[in-house]
C-alpha cells in the first residue's frame, strides 16, 4: 500500500492519519497532537526552505495565469478583467489593499501630528528626521 492509499484509509476509517488514534467528530485528517506536530513542522520547513517555497508559489502562480485561473484560490478567472484574480479574490485584495493604504496614510498623519519622524518615531521637525534622511 502506498502512503497515499494509507491516508485515504485511515481518513475513511476515521482515524488520525499519522497515530491511527480514533479522531474526534470534527478532527479531520489529524488528532490534535499530530496537527500541532504537522504545523509546527509545516513552519519549520518553511523557514528552513523560503526559497525553494517562494519559487514554488511562484510556480503554481504562473501555472495558474496561464491556465486562466485566479492566482488566489485556484478557480476559473471568468470574467473578472484581471489576469491574476477572479472576481471575489480581486474584490478582496482590493478591500486588503485599501485599508492597507489608509492605515498607513493614518500612521504617518498621526505621527506627524505628534512631532515624531514618520520613520523611527523620534521628536523630529521634519516627516523624515536627518538621521534616517542619512540612510
Ligand atoms: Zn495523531
Ligand atoms: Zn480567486
Ligand atoms: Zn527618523
């Protein structure tokens, strides 16, 4: 038996796919012991290989643009105009984008309003103190 065919057994079984302990309704796949394993896991490989992990997102994205697929979720572009994104996903990097910017926009008014660089937040006259206008 492959480890595919092993997981999908256990899945139906309903036990944990790495301790084969019985799962608990609404544990799908691991036990909490294991799933906290698997993130923890999950992190570290991440981590440990950002770029190999970068490049394959990167991958996936071109594969799917080129497919006509959102770059987001993976479903049909339909006609959302955008060549990365379908209509749902644009709409909500869209509101992402937007209160990124207004947090930001609110940041650096906040700041300014304090007297404080918008860059390190020291006292400064100026948006950008000399010190940080330096680097
Ligand atoms: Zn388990
Ligand atoms: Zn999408
Ligand atoms: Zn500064």
């Amino acid at each position: 038996m492959t480890w595919e065919q092993t997981k999908a057994a256990r899945r139906a079984a309903g036990e944990c796919i790495l301790c084969r302990r019985p799962l608990a309704p609404g544990n799908k796949n691991f036990c909490p012991e294991c799933r906290d394993r698997n993130n923890e896991y999950n992190r570290t490989y991440i981590r440990e290989n950002w770029e190999k992990v970068k490049k394959m997102q990167y991958d996936r994205a071109k594969k799917l643009q080129r497919e006509g697929k959102c770059t987001c979720c993976g479903k049909d572009r339909g006609n959302s105009g955008s060549e990365l994104f379908c209509p749902k996903c644009l709409e909500r990097n869209r509101q992402y984008e937007s209160s990124r910017a207004e947090s930001k926009k609110a940041r650096y008014y906040t700041l300014r309003a304090a007297g404080l660089c918008t860059v390190c937040r020291k006292p400064s006259k100026k948006a950008v103190c000399d010190e940080c206008r330096k680097k």
